[in-house]
C-alpha cells in the first residue's frame, strides 16, 4: 500500500524513505520493499482490548492511531448484512441467555431486530457491557466518522447468495464506492475464490484480496482477478512472498501480501523480513512497535 518506484529508490540512495498511501502498489520493480514499513491493520478492531467487531473496538483502534481497520460481514434472516466474525451468535453475544431455544444461534436464522438486542460485549469484560453487533451501515458510518480506513471481509458467501452485490449496494449507499474511498481506503477480502472474483467483476475498480496461500505455480491465475494474496503468516516465507511481489495483479500492479494473524513482536519481524506489505493483528500497539509501521 505504498509506491515502489524509481523516486522513492532516489530517495532512499540518501537516506530517506518516501511513502505514499494508496490503495495499491504500484510498482516498476516487483518485490519486497525494504524502503518502507509494513502497514499494521487493527484485527476485527482493536480485538485484544475490546470486544471484535463492535464500534467500541474500532473507535479503540482510531484512539490508538490505526487508520486501518478489519471487518467480517455475514447476513441475518431479514436481509440485514451485520458485522460478525462466527456464523453463530454464540461465544460473542449473550444469546444463549436471550433466546434459549434458537441452537445453533445461527446469524442466517435471527432478525436484525433479534440481533440488535443481544449483549455483545460482556463476554469480553464488565465494562463493555450492552455492546452490540454493529450493521454494516452502522459500521461503515463509524468508520468514516473515524476517519479511518476498511479492509472488509465477506464471511463465508455460500451460505449467503447475492452478499457480493448486497454488500457493493451499502458501500454504495454510504458513500464508500466513490473514487476517493476506492483509491485509498478501501479493500475487500474472501476465502471464497467465486466470492473475489464477483466483487471484481462487479465492481473492476475495487481493490480485493484473496485470503489463503495458494501454489507459487496456481499465482498467476490469481493475478487475474485480485490484487493481494494476504495467508497465514505459518505458511509463507520470504521467497513465497516474492513470488507474489513479481506478479501483476487484477489493476497492473505489484501484488501485495498482508499477512495474519500475528500478535508477537517476534513473529511481527519475522514476517516483516519476509517482506510483507501489511500485517493484520489483534494487537496493533505491539506489532507497530515491533517493526515501525503505521
């Protein structure tokens, strides 16, 4: 998410660092880029101190100084898109309490009204008591009062059909599809290689990312349809990650690599010497102390 190009290389020859926000790399020469620091994304919030994918973890995050923040989107019985991690409301709402009888605590079988009355922050601590889960456009006005920046991931879309479109509509309507926020400030995600390649053929300028790590030799297939190959950090290594950094991607750049889910500052300067772009984490504060990002 920052330009590797022959300026910034100018620069550096004395001694400085130039780095530039945007929403992807665009580069002349593929590869690591030891020119600057990796950007730090605050996991479902600040998910270590707060309850994950309430608006009380993001605005945590934004007082911490993160602009970037991650999301997960799933969709209840009604038709409302809502912002929660598990297919159940069960370990972080109070629904087993609320609504006794519903097991499994599916999200796709409560209404949004049910969802709304759930408790989700005491499970995480006393003080975050009446928490709730966030819709999608709750979450989104936050984050854009914030000020910050989204990388929104749709959570398993086969038990889902049309969430692609559905969730490109309310981006839509709260402002989130215009060229600013689609140039700097927003990225979608999906373990489902259909669910990436929909939000790209739908909408071709928005920046996607492919959750995984696929075969160095099955990269170039993804280069036609993404931008980023963000995996699990136990998966790669440094040469993993320069095969990604020598493709071209869905927009004529550099593929990145945003890695996950690194909580330890040893493994941040590990997976920084691999070379990332970006590390996602649950602990934000730690990892940006541990390797100078931002």
């Amino acid at each position: 998410m920052y330009v590797r190009s022959a300026a910034a290389a100018a620069t550096a020859f004395l001694g400085l660092t130039l780095t530039v926000f945007g929403a992807t790399a665009a580069s002349a020469a593929p590869g690591p880029d030891w020119l600057s620091n990796p950007i730090v994304y605050a996991h479902r919030g600040a998910s270590a101190y707060a309850p994950e994918n309430t608006l009380e973890a993001v605005d945590l995050a934004m007082r911490m100084g993160f602009d970037w923040v991650e999301n997960d989107v799933q969709r209840t019985n009604d038709g409302e898109l809502v912002v929660i991690h598990d297919d159940t409301l069960a370990r972080t709402t109070d629904v087993e309490q609320v609504f006794p009888d519903r097991k499994p605590w599916r999200v796709k079988d409560f209404t949004a009204a049910e969802i709304a009355r759930l408790d989700a922050g005491s499970w995480f601590g006393q003080e975050f008591t009446g928490a709730r889960v966030p819709t999608l456009r709750e979450y989104m006005d936050r984050v854009q009062r914030n000020q910050q920046r989204l990388l929104l991931e749709i959570k398993k879309p086969e038990l889902y059909p049309g969430i692609e479109e559905q969730t490109l509509r309310v981006l839509d309507e709260t402002g989130w599809l215009d060229e600013n926020h689609v140039s700097r400030r927003l990225v979608v995600q999906s373990f489902s290689t259909d669910c990436v390649r929909a939000v790209h053929r739908l909408r071709p300028d928005l920046v996607t990312a492919f959750l995984g790590t696929p075969a160095v030799a099955d990269l170039p297939r993804y280069a036609q349809f993404t931008d980023r190959i963000n995996p699990w950090y136990t998966t790669i290594d440094g040469d993993w990650v320069a095969a990604v950094h020598g493709l071209l991607g869905a927009h004529g750049k550099a593929m990145e690599v945003d890695a996950w889910i690194v909580d330890d500052a040893e493994t941040a300067r590990k997976v920084q010497d691999m070379g990332v772009d970006g590390i996602i984490t649950n602990k934000p504060d730690v990892v940006r102390e541990a390797v100078g990002g931002y």
